[in-house]
C-alpha cells in the first residue's frame, strides 16, 4: 500500500494548530491513528519537528515579546549564538541568510526586562547592531 502521508501536508496541519488529535489528523489523511502517530515521531526523532509551543499575545499576556534582528561579525556569530543559547528570555534563534545574521524571539515579563535583554546582546562581542520590532497584536490563520 501506498503511502498516503505527506510530510509537507502534515508539517503545516502541525503548524496550524500543534494540538490537532492524532484522530483528527489520520481521519484528514485517511490513514490510520497509528500511521499518523508513527510519522509524527519520524519527524520529531529526525530533528524535523524541533517542539511545539503557544502563540501568545503579550498585550494580553501582560508581557514584553521582541522578535530583535541581530548583526554580527562573521567570524563571531557561532559564539554570539551559544551566547543566546544560554539566555532563558531566549526562546528561539534563528540564523538568517537576510537582513540580519539572526532573529531571536527574546519572551519577557515587562518591558524594562526586554530592554535590559537587548542591553545586554548589544555589548556582546561581534554584535555589530541588533534591530528589535517588539510584538503589538499577532493575527493566526483560523483565529477569530
């Protein structure tokens, strides 16, 4: 039998809502809960699917979130990102091929936190300059 199980498909219905039942899923693909089950765990043991987690509206979360665009050197920025890594307000980096080297979901408790955080980058060595566009609303495909 033929597999009826595409990763791409699948990927984004995790993307969409990681809190999707495994029946919900296998009934969408036509296959059984097992196989569905059986992929997701192929994807996460491949490093494919790395965790899942919430959006948040930090309006309403009374929080301070940036999404903060990060220059640095070349010859730095492997030690700038094992920097990051040890931050807790750190909670994604992501490395670029754009306008920025990294982009780094920094998640605070109020804005003078945020800002010390951002302080606190910017003296890194390497660091060149960090751009950070502080989250106001987020909109989510299927959200009211």
């Amino acid at each position: 039998m033929k597999n009826r199980i595409n990763d791409k498909l699948l990927i984004r219905a995790l993307i969409r809502n990681a809190r999707i039942p495994n029946v919900a899923l296998a009934k969408l693909f036509k296959v059984s809960e097992a196989a569905i089950r059986k992929r997701i765990e192929k994807l996460e043991a491949s490093g494919v699917v790395l965790g899942y987690k919430a959006l948040i509206d930090p309006v309403r979360a009374g929080m301070a979130i940036s999404l903060t665009g990060i220059d640095v050197k070349p010859e730095k920025l492997v030690e700038v990102y094992e920097k990051l890594k040890g931050f807790k307000e750190v909670e994604v980096i992501y490395i670029t091929s754009g306008d920025h080297n990294l982009i780094v979901e920094v998640v605070c408790n109020s804005m003078d936190e945020l800002m010390e955080v951002h302080k606190k980058i910017e003296n890194f060595e390497g660091v060149v300059r960090i751009c950070p566009a502080m989250l106001t609303n987020v909109w989510r495909r299927g959200l009211k």
